[in-house]
C-alpha cells in the first residue's frame, strides 16, 4: 500500500468520488457535521482519511470527501492507496470512540466528565456539536457546569441527570444562589421537603416519575418543568401545580 498526505480540493474531492462504485449508504448530517468542521478550521489531520482499492476504486472515505466538496474549502487528509478488496470487511466494523474518550485520551480536559456532555448535548439539540465546540462550551461555562455537578451529586432512578444538571447550571448562570440550587436538588433527590415553599421541588419531582421516558422531547419538557420549579422556588413562590411552561425562564439558546 502507498500512503500519502494530500491537501485535497473541492475539485479534488469530486475525482475521488467519481471513484465511488460500491459503498455503504452516506449520512447528510454526517456530511453536514464534517463541513462544518472543516469550514471553522477545526479538522484534524489523523489516521482515518480517504482509502483507495487496488482497482482504483474508493474504499473509505466518502463522507469525508463530500464535507470538503460542501465546506468549499481545501483539507489535509491521509490517502492511502492499493488496499485489497478482501479488506473491505474490516474496515469502520470496530466500536467507535466517545466524544468522552477522544478527550480523555488526548488529555484535553481534566476535569469534563459525561454527565457534562450529556448536558451540554441536551441543550445543543438539534444541533449536534463537535467534540471542539463541547470543550469551548466547557471552558466558557466551567464555574457554572461545576456547580452544577456539585449540587447534585448523585443519581436517582427517573431522574434524568442531564436535564437535572441543565437546569442547575443555567439557574446558576443567571445568578440563582448556589445555597438554593444545593437544597433545592437535596429535595428533589429525597423527595422530603421541609417547608411549604419546597412543594414546588416535589412537583418537579412528581413530573419526572410519571414521565419516565427520555426522548429527545420528553427531556425538554423536563428541563422546562425543572427550570420553573427552581426559578418559582428561589423566589418562594406558592405553586400547586406544575405547569409546562411555554418559555424557558433561563433561556439557552444563544448559548451556542
């Protein structure tokens, strides 16, 4: 096999892919999520590039090569040619990394974890972020994500830890007292309230236990219970019903 790095061109790009005979079926938002990278400049040059068999056919790759054509812009990618046709059958047949693990491995962060992820992933939705915009968000919401993570330290079953942690950590973001945020988790994880300004945490909790699926919209109707269960709770509102609200009282979305 021959091995080379190539700066490939849109053009370059096509050429490929008029090599495309045989190959399984490609993902638009894969190929959205690739342009996108590599758009912002934030594509990496690695061991997984574009494959050629010995025919001249392309092996792997295809995706990639179709991020450069819709990016516009010309990427450093490995190119290896001569494989044979037999190895086909091994090739992106192994289990994928994490987002988690490529940062673990590559020492990029040391205190993320998954619980942070899941949440930052629930708030980007539907866009889905790269592994470098997750650590950008990171780094710019440390003191935030962190205290999150400190408040509610624990899991309970039916209670979605990343929609519990978006809360917290939006609520903290917009400068909820940390001391209500601890408590205000202390109930809702025990289920025990002590005052009747806490009735509003056990409906919260009350909301997760009758609805235990975790779809992407489920989640969300979560999160907006949980944010007006702490929004009314740090202001000691007397609420007796749990409302889907139909605006979110810490708002994300320009977050990202």
């Amino acid at each position: 096999m021959k091995f080379d790095v190539l700066n490939i061109t849109p053009d370059m790009a096509k050429k490929m892919l008029d090599k495309n005979i045989v190959n399984r079926a490609m993902s638009d938002r894969r190929i959205g999520s690739y342009a996108e990278l590599m758009k912002n400049g934030d594509w990496s040059l690695t061991h997984q590039g574009v494959a050629f068999y010995e025919d001249g056919t392309l092996a792997d790759g295809q995706q990639r090569l179709s991020g450069i054509i819709r990016a516009g812009v010309p990427v450093e990618m490995l190119v290896v040619r001569g494989l044979k046709k037999a190895q086909s059958i091994h090739i992106d047949t192994h289990r994928p990394r994490s987002k988690m693990d490529g940062i673990k491995i590559g020492g990029l962060n040391g205190w993320i974890t998954s619980k942070h992820i899941g949440l930052i992933n629930l708030l980007s939705a539907p866009k889905r972020l790269s592994t470098e915009e997750i650590l950008s968000f990171a780094d710019d919401m440390e003191v935030h994500l962190m205290a999150a993570t400190d408040c509610f330290v624990t899991n309970r079953r039916h209670l979605n830890p990343s929609v519990i942690l978006a809360a917290l950590m939006l609520a903290h973001f917009y400068g909820e007292n940390i001391k209500k945020l601890r408590r205000f988790s202390e109930v809702l994880l025990s289920g025990v309230s002590e005052s009747p300004d806490e009735k509003v945490i056990i409906l919260a909790r009350e909301a997760f236990m009758r609805n235990t699926n975790n779809g992407e919209s489920d989640k969300i109707d979560k999160l907006l219970k949980t944010q007006k269960a702490i929004h009314a709770y740090c202001r000691g509102e007397n609420v007796t019903r749990l409302y889907l609200p139909k605006e979110a009282s810490y708002p994300y979305e320009d977050l990202f």
